[in-house]
C-alpha cells in the first residue's frame, strides 16, 4: 500500500500516521538511520485502505531547522497528531544515546498510542531498562526487533482507528 513520508518541519496531514521516535544520527557521522529501515517495514506491512502518513523528525535533504526550537516545536505537535508513537531506540552511548527519546517516551507511554522497541543486541541494552519497566506500567507493547515494533505500531494503529 502507499506511504507518504513527511519531514522535520513540513505540514502534517490528517488521517492514520506513524511517528518514528528514537535517536538520531549526528549528521556527518558514520552511523546510519534506522529510519528508512523503519519506512520500508511500514509500506510492506501496512495494508489499510488508504495511504499511512510516516512522520520523521529527520530533515529534507539532511538540511537542519535555523531554530531549535523550530525542531522541537514541530517534533511535539507531530507526536502528539501521531496515531501511533513508534520508539526504537538501538542505545549506543557513543553513537546514539537518545537522551530525549527518554523525555518523550516518558510523556507518551500514557497516552495509549505508544509502542517501543529496544534491541536486546545493542551496544548499551541495560540503558532500556527503566523504558521497559515503564513500558509494563502502561501497558505499552515492548519488542525486540524493528519488524516487529513495526508490526505492534500498525495493530496499535488499527485498534485505534476501529475502537
């Protein structure tokens, strides 16, 4: 089925979306996305009957917001219009330690529309593991690799489209 892939900053549509949480690479570092990985999953996976919005906190182009708070301004209001929030989160203290990913995850794992996914394989797992405890208090699905964090954020998706 179709995905529409939205970026940091562009307007956000109505209908079902995804947002995909987690650490972001530094840019001109060597360490890849694990969000297209993420954006292939979703289209392969995602069988509703129209297209599925893809919300990315990553920029166009790799081009930067002028303002932080540009970023963090947009980033807030697209997790907050998200069906469902999509937390991965490969902790890697070196590489991508996700500190705000904390903070987010912790304001929507109440919300209903969350899903996390932590990596047992990782380089710093033990670092998910107060995530994870939260993750149970709320009832928020947990999962081990990004195919099935992709799954659970569309069944969580669909469940909240047909209540």
């Amino acid at each position: 089925m179709s995905i529409t892939l939205v970026w940091a900053r562009e307007p956000i549509p109505a209908g079902p979306s995804v947002f995909l949480a987690g650490p972001t690479p530094r840019l001109g570092g060597d360490v890849e996305s694990w969000r297209p990985a993420a954006v292939e999953a979703l289209a392969e996976q995602w069988t509703g009957p129209g297209p599925l919005t893809v919300l990315t906190p990553e920029s166009r182009g790799g081009k930067r917001a002028a303002h932080y708070d540009d970023q963090v301004g947009w980033e807030t209001a697209a997790r907050k219009a998200a069906t469902a929030v999509l937390f991965w989160i490969p902790r890697d203290l070196r590489t991508l330690p996700g500190f705000t990913t904390n903070v987010e995850f912790g304001l929507d794992a109440p919300t209903g529309r969350a899903v996390l996914g932590c990596p047992p394989d990782c380089p710093n797992p033990e670092r998910n593991r107060y995530l994870i405890y939260v993750a149970g208090e709320y009832s928020v699905p947990v999962c081990e690799t990004l195919h099935e964090t992709v799954t659970a954020a569309l069944a969580l998706l669909g469940r909240r489209q047909h209540p």
